[in-house]
C-alpha cells in the first residue's frame, strides 16, 4: 500500500500557473507500473490529466496537451503537476493515483 499526499492546489487567475505535488510513502514511485493525475470538477467524472510511467513515458489529456507538464523525482518519491496557461475549466479537484491508491486530493480554482 502507498499512501499518497497531494499539496499545491489553490486559487489562480486565469493564464496563471501552478505545480501540484504528490508526495509519495510506502511504495517508491519509481516501482510503479505509472503515476497518474486525475481530476474531478462539480457534477462531473473524474478524469485522468496525465500520467508518467515506469520508463518515463507520459500521456495527457487532449485538454490539457501543451499546457500541464507531469514530472517525477524518484529521489524524494514526488510527482508533479506543472499546470500552465489555466483556463477556468481546469477548476477541479485534482488527485494523485498509483498502486490502486488514491490520494485525498487538492482544490484547484481558476478565477478572477
């Protein structure tokens, strides 16, 4: 079991930027088939945003291609969310997955 903990989320203009963290313990993320990135807005699925894997591929929702960049640092077991050019559809609760665990998420809001 790895318990994952998200941190980063907050409130930002649009065009703005921020970077989520997801701290990981229990399990090294470098061991892991991928990391994921999901998000869920109001009255919505949750969706996946992007995902890195074991080899460092990574994959990305067509939303957000060109905007968000995933990232790892096996070093202290932490993905990343780097999240560029948001627009107020990105307002979401954003949550890290790995090894069938999730995290408790964190609140993203887009607005001026």
């Amino acid at each position: 079991q790895v318990q994952l903990v998200e941190s980063g989320g907050g409130l930002v203009q649009p065009g703005g930027s921020l970077r989520l963290s997801c701290a990981a313990s229990g399990r090294s993320i470098f061991s892991a088939n991928a990391m994921v990135w999901y998000r869920q807005a109001p009255g919505k699925q949750r969706e996946l945003v992007a995902a890195i894997h074991s080899r460092g591929s990574t994959n990305y929702a067509d939303s957000v291609k060109g905007r968000f960049i995933i990232s790892r640092d096996n070093a202290t077991n932490t993905v990343y969310l780097q999240m560029n050019s948001l627009i107020p559809n990105d307002t979401a609760f954003y949550y890290c997955f790995a090894y069938a665990d999730w995290g408790q998420g964190t609140q993203l809001t887009v607005s001026s």
